[in-house]
C-alpha cells in the first residue's frame, strides 16, 4: 500500500452508499469484529423518542466481518474523510480506527473502519427478535430502518457474503411491517 491510498470498510450502508469517490471496491474480511445491530440509531433510522437500530462492529475475539474494501480516489482523501466523519460521527457512538484488513484478492491494507464504543449510550445488545421489532418501525432522518436492513442485506447476498443474522432479520422485518 502506498503511502498516498486511503482505504475504507464498509460493512452496512457504506457498502451501498459509499458517499465518496473511489477508484476500487474489493470484498474483504475484517478479523476480531462481527457485523451486528447493536447501535441505537437516533438521527439517520431512528429519532431520540423512537430510536432505531444500525450496524455497527462490535470487537469479538475469533470473528471476521466481510465488507466491502473501498479505495478512495488520491485527489479527494481530504474530501472524503470529511465527508465520512460528518456522516459517522454524527454521534460519537463510533470510533474511528485504521485495522488492518484482508482483500479478497490476498492483499492486506489498512483501512479506516468505524466500530461501535461499547462504553457509549446507543451501544446495545438484543435479541433478533427485539431487533426485527424495533427495525419494521422505526424511521429516521434518512428515512425508514427496514430500508438500510433491506439494502444492506440485499447487497451482502449481490456480494456471496453469507450473513445469516441479516438474512432472518430481513425476511422477519418484511413479515412485521407487511412489506
């Protein structure tokens, strides 16, 4: 990796909205992380008096997240960190961190990757059950919750990345808002 590439993962919304210019996106894994909706989401799915519910990475110790590696094109590096911090930072709920990440293509980079702060007051930790509830009904600044579920687990499928838990989460959603 040259000193000039900055690299992304996406593991939720980024995957399909990346909101920056990018000259390649590559599915990788990211270990010691899982995918999961364990962040209260108070202003994009979700309001304060009725949040809803994103993804976000929660350290776990022999996991691996699969993503979408995105290198961002050199002349907009500023542009497009501004840009991600505005849109994920809004809160605080995550942290921004270079890890290192493995290409589907055998190389390894590091990448910006947001992950949850388990210490912060959106982190939370329910069942699926209570997830597909909260998710079929909440709406947020950028709009319904089941339309980031939705997206996101349709773009994990377009990909071949298997992830069962937005798979049942997507199918039950669709059974409770009658989608």
């Amino acid at each position: 990796m040259s000193r000039q590439d900055l690299w992304v993962f996406g593991y939720g919304s980024l995957m399909w909205n990346p909101g920056f210019a990018h000259t390649e996106a590559v599915v990788a894994s990211l270990p010691g992380f899982h995918r999961s909706f364990c962040m209260r989401s108070i202003h994009h799915r979700g309001t304060v008096d009725n949040p809803g519910l994103v993804l976000a990475l929660d350290e776990m110790e022999a996991a691996q997240c699969q993503g979408l590696a995105f290198r961002a094109c050199p002349k907009s590096h500023d542009q497009a960190l501004a840009d991600l911090r505005e849109r994920e930072l809004v809160s605080s709920a995550y942290l921004e961190k270079k890890l290192k990440i493995s290409l589907r293509d055998g190389r390894e980079v590091e990448a910006v990757t947001y992950v949850i702060d388990p210490h912060h007051v959106q982190y939370c930790q329910i069942d699926l059950e209570e997830q597909a509830r909260i998710i079929a009904q909440a709406i947020g600044g950028r709009g319904p919750n089941t339309e980031y579920l939705y997206n996101t687990a349709a773009h994990l499928n377009e990909l071949g990345i298997e992830d069962d838990d937005l798979n049942w989460l997507a199918q039950q959603v669709r059974k409770l808002a009658g989608d």
